[in-house]
C-alpha cells in the first residue's frame, strides 16, 4: 500500500507545479494579469520541445537548454545551444542562419525571413534535426535506471534467492510475463527467442508511464513518435520472423472458396499494417489523455479562482493521478501481449497444427 506521506508529497508537489506554471503565464505582457493560457500549458507538458521546462516558463522559472544538433544539407554539421533561440530571433551557425517556427527549426537568411505557403506553414528548406530533446533526454535517463535496477538485481541473487524487495516484484513480473503472455500466445517452443523484446518492451513502457507523471517530466509514451518506433519494432519482429504458413493463410487461405480469397487476401494484407499501428494509437492516446485530464483538473482553480472548485480539482485530480499509475501498468501489459500475441501468429505453424486437429 502507498503510505499517507508519499501520497501528501506528490500530490503537494504536483499542486505547486501547475500553480507556479499557471502563476508565471500571467506574467506574459501580451495578455491580462487574469488570463491562464491553458491550452499552451497542457500543450507545453505533452509536447517535446528543443528545452526541458522544469517548473514556469521561458523567463520566469527552471529551465535547461538542450543541445541543436543540425545536418546543413551537404555543407556540413551545426551544433549550439537552444537557449540561443530565446535570445535571438535568427541563430546563425557556421554553415547558415537557422530559425524556429512552432518548434520546427528552418533554414533562413540572416533577416529570418520565412516564406509562407497559403496553409500558413514555411516553405524554407529544413535541415537534418538530430538536437536531443527533452524527450531524449529522459529516454537516456529511463535506460540507464532500468540497467542500475537489473544489475542490481542480478546481483542481489544468492542461492537463487533474492533478498531486495524491488526486486522480488521485478521478478514476479518476469515471470508473470513469461507464464501468462509469452508461452500463451507464443508457445512452450519459440517463446525463450521473443521474451528478451517483450520485457523490454515491458519495462521500458512502464518505467516511461511512471516517469511521465512527475510533475516537470516529459511524457515519453504520450508523444506518438515513440509509439510509432515500439509498433514498428514489434511489426519488424513479427514479420521478420514469420514462416510460410504464416503468409499462405494470409494471402490463399486453405478450404476457402477461390473468389472470397480474392476479397479476403487484400484485407487481410492490410491488416498486417493495421495491427501495429493499433498498438501506436492505443498507447499514445490514452497516456495522454490521462496527462491532459490531470492538468484539466488543476487548471480550473485558477480558472474559476473558487475555493469549492478548488476542493473539486484536487479531489479529482489526486483521483485521476492514482488511476493513471494502475494506467501505467495496465498500457504496458496490453502493449506487451498485442505485441506477443501478433509474433505468435506470425511464427505458429498453421498446416502442422491442422493436422493434429484432424
């Protein structure tokens, strides 16, 4: 069970976090002493950016500046800081002059001009971004605590005993895996090959859920970009190691009648690209739309400035936080077994097991 202390000090910790964010919006001149750009606050935490916003805005709170890495076409490699963006209007690097653009970084001349089309998006040549983003960042450091917390356990073992109580739980986890997902969907024979990626798919899932709901930390599995990777991993996988049988149920299923294999093999061909991207979309869209509840909920104290909503927004914000914990785990486990069940069906030998049936 979660003691009383640690659930005061996040749930304090997150409440001073939106009330310093929210607080700092008011200080932009642009707008009135009143107004709390909510849409931009909600926006600003499940978005990437070129600079990790820790607490407030650019001018008023913490705020670390990430390295911009740029590949200038074929003229060469730009690298500086991004806090160079909040100073200046136009960066000028050793191959060119650069400008950001709703996060998006173009090339320019060294005016910044921007060429617009009729959809209000630049027509300036962008060049190659590899800048470590906040989302970068806390990709490295979830990697490098996932590999502190393994080693650790490895080394915990006595006797094939472990005596650390995180990783007694880490282990039930291992194992839950294995038994009741890898084996199940995958076979007593094959799963020992697929198990390694479907742990790390696990834990790397879980550990990035967990992290995205510090308040001040990016919210890795809510950027769809990530998702796409982790789908586009399991569709390689799974199709990479698929066996004939696999393919001829797809494409000429057998004691089908021939004119509803021709209707079926072209749905079926595009079921292999659906599947993943199912997994892309499920993630995405329900660690985010837990984050932007969450602020939704915070966001109407200041909004309505009434000490009964006030009372509402935390009750049902504390509420929403602890279900996004069991989210978080919940996301990772139905990750982890879509992704398992889809190598199951691309490696199980259908012919083989047909005829055991007959």
């Amino acid at each position: 069970m979660i003691s009383k202390k640690i659930i005061h000090s996040f749930f304090s910790f997150l409440f001073l976090f939106l009330f310093v964010e929210c607080a700092n919006k008011n200080h932009n001149e642009d707008k009135k002493k009143d107004d709390v750009d909510i849409a931009n606050i909600i926006f600003d935490h499940v978005g990437d950016s070129h600079e990790w916003h820790v607490v407030g805005t650019h001018n008023h709170g913490i705020t670390f500046s990430l390295p911009i890495i740029l590949w200038n076409r074929n003229k060469g490699l730009d690298i500086f800081s991004s806090s160079k963006f909040s100073c200046k209007n136009v960066v000028k690097g050793k191959y060119g002059y650069y400008k950001m653009f709703k996060g998006i970084i173009y090339n320019t001349n060294y005016l910044g001009s921007l060429y617009m089309d009729s959809k209000g998006v630049p027509k300036n040549d962008k060049p190659w971004d590899f800048s470590i983003t906040k989302n970068v960042v806390s990709i490295f450091m979830s990697s490098f605590l996932l590999s502190y917390i393994f080693i650790r356990m490895k080394r915990n073992y006595k006797n094939y005993q472990l005596k650390w109580s995180l990783g007694i739980f880490l282990e039930f986890l291992i194992l839950f895996i294995r038994d009741e997902i890898a084996i199940p969907n995958i076979g007593s024979r094959k799963y020992k090959i697929f198990l390694p990626f479907l742990l790390t798919s696990f834990f790397f899932i879980l550990i990035n859920n967990l992290i995205g709901l510090i308040p001040g930390f990016p919210n890795v599995t809510g950027n769809i970009s990530i998702t796409l990777v982790l789908s586009v991993m399991t569709f390689i996988v799974s199709n990479i190691n698929s066996n004939v049988s696999y393919w001829k149920h797809i494409f000429w299923m057998p004691e089908v009648p021939i004119g509803i294999r021709l209707l079926l093999a072209p749905i079926e061909f595009i079921g292999i690209f659906i599947r993943p991207l199912t997994l892309c979309i499920r993630l995405f869209a329900n660690i985010t739309a837990g984050h932007i509840i969450i602020l939704s909920f915070i966001c109407l104290i200041f909004i309505f400035k009434n000490f009964f909503i006030a009372g509402f927004s935390i009750i049902f914000g504390f509420f929403i936080s602890m279900l996004e914990i069991m989210v978080s785990f919940l996301q990772a486990f139905i990750f982890t077994t879509l992704s398992a069940l889809l190598i199951g069906m691309s490696v199980k030998n259908y012919d083989h097991d047909s005829s055991k049936t007959h």
